[in-house]
C-alpha cells in the first residue's frame, strides 16, 4: 500500500487514532505529532473478568465488540477531531489474545476502506517503548527500555524506530504474570500488581526472604520459582530459602517481602544492562512499571549512574491506545504502512519487528 504521511488539510500537524484491543482493555486514542495526547479513552473490563480470577479471553472479546465504538465516539468528542481529518489509523496487531485483537483491527481496517485511510500495524510491545515519548517530549533514541507487563519482561536497546536489541526476556512467566498469580494466593483479588502495591505499603519486606533468581552472566529473568516458593510458603509447606515461619507474618509482610524479590530481580538485571550497553537514558515501561516500589528504586538506580530515567505515569503505564497512536505517527512518518490484509497473530517478537514493520503472516 502506497500511502504516504498526509498531514491534515490547512495545517502542519499530523493527527493518528491509535486502537488498542490485545488484551482487556477497549482504548481508543487521538495523538497530535506523535508526542501531544488528544484524548486517550481506556474502557477497563475488570468488573467482568474479576469473579473469575483472570481474564477470560470469550468475555474479552466480546466486551470489546460491545465497547470499541462508544470508546471511538468519546474519543473523537473529547479531542473535538473528525474522522475524517485524521491521518492515519494505527493499531495493536499482537502480541496478544488473538480473538481480542480481531475486535480492534477489524475496526480499524472498516475506517481505513471507507474514509482511505492509511493502516498502520503496530506491535504492542513497542507502543509500550514509545509510550515514553508521551512523557518525555525530549526523549529520542536511543535508550535502554525495561519492559515489564503481564505477558512480557524484556530489556531492550532501542537504538532507533523498529531497531530493537533483544538483551534479555523471561524465561517462564512474566513480572505481571507473578504479581497477579500471587495476589490470588494471598486472597487479594484480580488484577493482582495493584492489590500487592496496595498491601505491601504496610508490611515488612524482609518478613520472609523469597529466592531471587541467579542467571549468572545472562540478562534473562526468571519469576516462576519466587511465585512457586510464595505459594509452598503460605500453603505452610515451607522452603529452605525461607526464614520465617508463616504463622507469624500478615498478607501485607508476604505482599512486602515478594515484591521486593522481584524490584530485586529487576533492578539487579536493569543494572547489568546499564554497565553493558553505557546507556545514559532509561524507560521503565508496561503495566508493571506503575508499582510504586519499583518506581522509588529505579529513580534512585538511575541516580546512582547519573543516568535519565522516564517512567510514565500510571495510566500510560497500563494498556492504552496513545502509545499505539505515539508509534503509529513514527511508522506513519516513514511510511512503514499496510494493505487491508494484515493479519493479527498472538506472537510477534521484537526481533520480528527489527527484521519487518509487517506482522508475520499467519499461514
Ligand atoms: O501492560 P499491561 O497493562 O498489560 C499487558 O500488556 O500485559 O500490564 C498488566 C500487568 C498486570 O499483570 C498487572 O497486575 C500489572 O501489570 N500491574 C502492576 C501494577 N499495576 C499493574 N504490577 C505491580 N504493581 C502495580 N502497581
Ligand atoms: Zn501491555
């Protein structure tokens, strides 16, 4: 597809909806240059997922199909723009549930047919590295990025748009993943990297010493045996890296003490990366990146090496449409745009997008 960037008629600016839908949040969102937010519309489906302790991909999907245009007319409402004025329409096209992805490109390619607009694939991943472009109008690459969500923990070097180095990814489940699952064994409900921030401001992060992973010379991260040693310690079964005995701590000293193991982990890795790549500017990014501890150690990590840090604020942490609509102004301005027959797909690695701006077709 040959479209270009187009800027908006009688002006200099260049207007892209962006349209989020890879998990369970429905947003829709207008970004001016790529850095000024319009609107940024977030329709959380919590209250349908919570009864069942996760999200249920069936109920996500069709609560998107139900959400999607209202969250399309508040958005356009609030930032007073016409559809039709826009310049282009980005969109989440993975990684992510595939049948809540459908939902929002299906959307986007019926505006793109009928208004001729460009489509513009992002990888969700990357709209949560550019989310930092939305807090910081100064920031460019390249800069070393903490991703850090429910399905994904990675470092990255962004050295530039779509150049992506891979330093190190979870090898088992994912920081959100770990927050979430133990916030359900403690009884504290869904999503669970909230509830645990919430809890552990009252307890004592050295109550019980929880394993942190060794990953010797590597840059990976490994959560599942922190989660495992929470579970074996509140079902009463113990563990030879633990301390103390269960009975004499609260919820809010489990809650304190396995949120410390993972800031741990992460700043202990974070830190590597620092010393190896000399980065001198670091974005925290993705839905874990709202823990106020993890905040409060990252700021003093990067005062330690004099080094900047930009972590968005809470809701740009969290899925949203903006960070889609941020990437899609960049991609739009080079052009890197697709035909009609994009695919969403469940899995799209960063070193993916490095190779190509489309997303891997699915057969
Ligand atoms: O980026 P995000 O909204 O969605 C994904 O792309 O996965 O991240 C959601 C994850 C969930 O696992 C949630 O529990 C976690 O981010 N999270 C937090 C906090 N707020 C959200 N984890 C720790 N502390 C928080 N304050
Ligand atoms: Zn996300």
């Amino acid at each position: 597809m040959s479209h270009r960037a187009r800027k908006a008629k009688g002006s200099g600016e260049m207007i892209v909806l962006g349209i989020e839908t890879s998990c369970d949040e429905t947003s829709v969102a207008l970004v001016r240059d790529g850095r000024t937010i319009l609107s940024n519309i977030v329709c959380s489906q919590t209250k349908w997922h919570k009864h069942f302790g996760g999200i249920v991909p069936e109920i996500a999907s069709r609560k998107h199909v139900e959400l999607i245009f209202p969250a399309l007319d508040l958005a356009l409402k609030e930032a007073s723009v016409r559809l039709d004025s826009v310049s282009g329409i980005a969109v989440t096209c993975g990684p992510g549930l595939i049948t809540s992805l459908a939902v929002g490109l299906a959307v986007a390619k019926a505006i793109c047919a009928a208004l001729d607009k460009p489509l513009i694939p992002v990888n969700h991943l990357e709209g949560h590295m550019l989310s930092a472009f939305l807090s910081d109008d100064k920031l460019n690459f390249p800069f070393l990025c903490l991703i850090i969500s429910g399905g994904h923990s990675e470092l990255v070097y962004a050295r530039d748009l779509g150049q992506y180095e891979v330093l190190g990814r979870t090898r088992d489940d994912a920081a959100g993943e770990a927050f979430d699952k133990v916030a359900r064994v403690l009884g504290l409900g869904f999503p669970g990297g909230p509830a645990i921030d919430r809890a552990a401001s009252n307890g004592n992060p050295n109550a019980v010493a929880f394993p942190r992973a060794d990953m010797g010379e590597s840059l990976d991260f490994s959560f599942a045996g922190l989660k495992t040693a929470v579970v074996r310690f509140v079902e009463g079964y113990g563990d030879a890296h633990v301390i103390k005995d269960a009975s004499k701590c609260t919820v809010a000293d489990i809650a304190a003490s396995f949120q410390e193991a993972v800031v741990d982990m992460l700043i202990q890795q974070t830190e590597r990366a620092i010393q190896m790549t000399e980065a001198d500017v670091l974005a925290v990014v993705g839905g874990v990146a709202a823990n106020s501890r993890l905040r409060q150690r990252m700021g003093e990590l990067a005062s330690r090496y004099g080094i900047k840090l930009v972590i968005p604020p809470i809701a740009l942490c969290t899925d949203n449409a903006a960070m889609i609509a941020c990437a899609g102004y960049y991609r739009l301005e080079r052009g890197l745009t697709a035909g009609l027959d994009v695919d969403a797909v469940a899995v799209w690695d960063l070193e993916d997008v490095t190779a190509s701006h489309l997303p891997p077709r699915v057969s």
